[in-house]
C-alpha cells in the first residue's frame, strides 16, 4: 500500500519573512547562542534567518512551535492550533490592530 504525501500544511505554515521576524523574537529573549541550541541550528544559520535568509518549511514550523511555547502558550490549546501554526485562532484569541483582544 503506497501513500500520497499531503503538502497542504505548507499553506497554514508562517512564511519566511514572518518566520524571520519570530527568529529575532528569539534571538532577543534567549541571546544568539540560546536560540540556536533551542532551533538545533549552527549560529550562523540563525544569522541568516535573521537576515532574511531562506528558512525551509520544517524550520518554520519549529521557530512559530518555541515562539509561541515560550512568549504565547495560549495559542496552543489543541493539536489543530500546532497544526496550522496558530492561523484559525478563536477570534476572542485574536489580537486587534491595537493589539488588545477582542
């Protein structure tokens, strides 16, 4: 029995500008060094991500996962939340242009 690989996740995934901006989130909480040892990544792959180097998709998705772990753990009440890296929140979750919720 053969399975199709489902690429559909890649379309609620953060992309790689916004990837970047939580990458220097991090980078400002944890320091360079604690951030690449969170991402499992070398520093200067960080440096790049930083600068608005290309980040794969599986890289995304671990930078959105500690973001939100560490500075939003409310984004994360169910398995479809990880799944679609937060992007169908409630909307009572939601922040507002002011950045208050609703």
């Amino acid at each position: 029995m053969t399975y199709k690989r489902c690429n559909s996740w890649i379309a609620a995934s953060t992309t790689t500008d916004e990837a970047g901006k939580l990458a220097r989130r991090l980078v400002r909480r944890c320091g360079m060094q604690g951030a690449a040892c969170l991402l499992a990544s070398p520093t200067y792959v960080l440096q790049s991500w930083c600068r608005g180097g290309f980040i794969r998709p599986r890289d995304r998705r671990l930078i959105w996962l500690l973001y939100a772990v560490m500075m939003h753990p409310e984004m994360l009440r169910t398995p479809f939340d990880i799944l679609t890296s937060g992007r169908y929140l409630p909307r009572r979750y939601r922040k507002t242009d002011a950045g208050e919720g609703d």
